[in-house]
C-alpha cells in the first residue's frame, strides 16, 4: 500500500527578504490548517513573536507580513514527501522533492543567509539543495538553528529564543 505524499506550502517572502528560514516539510496540523507551524506547542511563531512581534496571537496573514516587513523569507527544502505522521524522522528520504531553490535564490538576490530549523532540514539541504546550486548561490552562510518542534525537548524555549537572536544579528549586518 503506498501512502500519498504531502505538499508544502509557497514560500512567505518579499523581494527583499535577505535571511531565508527553512523547515523540512509541514506537519498534519500545519497541513490540515494551511498554514506554516500550526501545531500549538511548536515554538516557532513564539519564538517569532519575541524577535519581530509576529507572535501566534497574530493573525496567520500579519504574522507573514510582518515577517516579511522584516527581511525574513519562509520555506520549506521539501516540495513534497511522504512522511507518516509529522516528526521528521518519519520523512521517507526516497520520496524527497526539493523545492526550486534555483529559481527562488535568483528571484529573491538579497538573501545572504539561509538559516534552517532543525537537523533533518540541515541535511536535507546539505545533501539534495546545495549540490545543485551553482556558485555563489551554493555559498551562502548556511546556519543550523535548533529545532522548534515540541519532539526537540533537549533545550527549553528560553534556550532555544536565544539561539534564534542570530536571525536579528544577520539582519543588523
């Protein structure tokens, strides 16, 4: 029996933006409420709230302005996989349809950061993205933030914001 694969979402990003933050695919809550970190107890949007006031009391669509606003783009490195459930590790690797980051690093030429939440979203850009990036797209920074989803409970959310301050200090530069 073989399960059916589940889409990502377009990315959230203005011309502008110049720190990319990339997830590895949207989980069942996230997919089911079409949006972007949906699952209550994931602390991304939290976490966004304390950097750029883009916080979960936010409506979903001003949350994506004022992340824009702020020179943040959104995405995720899968365009589709089949995953059962929505932990990363359940992601089936054979599966894996990457995102055209060609196409978007081109259209959006001020992002001179790519940050990425969570060691899946780490490899899975190491490993299928970067190697077909031509220079000097394939040189971006590339910063591995510790992941918000609640099955990443080694840090508490006091530790894992101040890991997340790097997003101000990209943007400062």
């Amino acid at each position: 029996m073989s399960k059916q694969a589940s889409r990502g979402f377009p990315p959230i990003a203005a011309p502008d933006a110049r720190v990319l933050i990339l997830g590895s695919l949207p989980g069942l809550a996230s997919l089911a409420a079409r949006q972007y970190y949906a699952q209550p107890h994931n602390a991304f949007w939290r976490i966004m709230g304390e950097l750029f006031d883009a916080g979960p009391d936010v409506p979903c669509a001003e949350r994506a302005d004022r992340l824009r606003a702020s020179g943040i783009a959104l995405w995720d490195v899968c365009r589709e996989a089949v995953r059962r459930g929505s932990l990363d590790a359940a992601i089936d690797p054979t599966t894996v349809v990457t995102n055209d980051f060609r196409r978007f690093l081109r259209e959006h030429p001020r992002i001179a950061h790519v940050c990425v939440n969570g060691g899946t979203a780490y490899r899975l850009y190491v490993r299928r993205v970067q190697p077909l990036l031509p220079e000097p797209l394939s040189s971006l920074p590339l910063h591995l933030l510790p992941s918000t989803s609640p099955a990443h409970a080694s840090l508490r959310f006091a530790q894992k914001l101040q890991r997340w301050r790097l997003l101000e200090r990209l943007l400062a530069a």
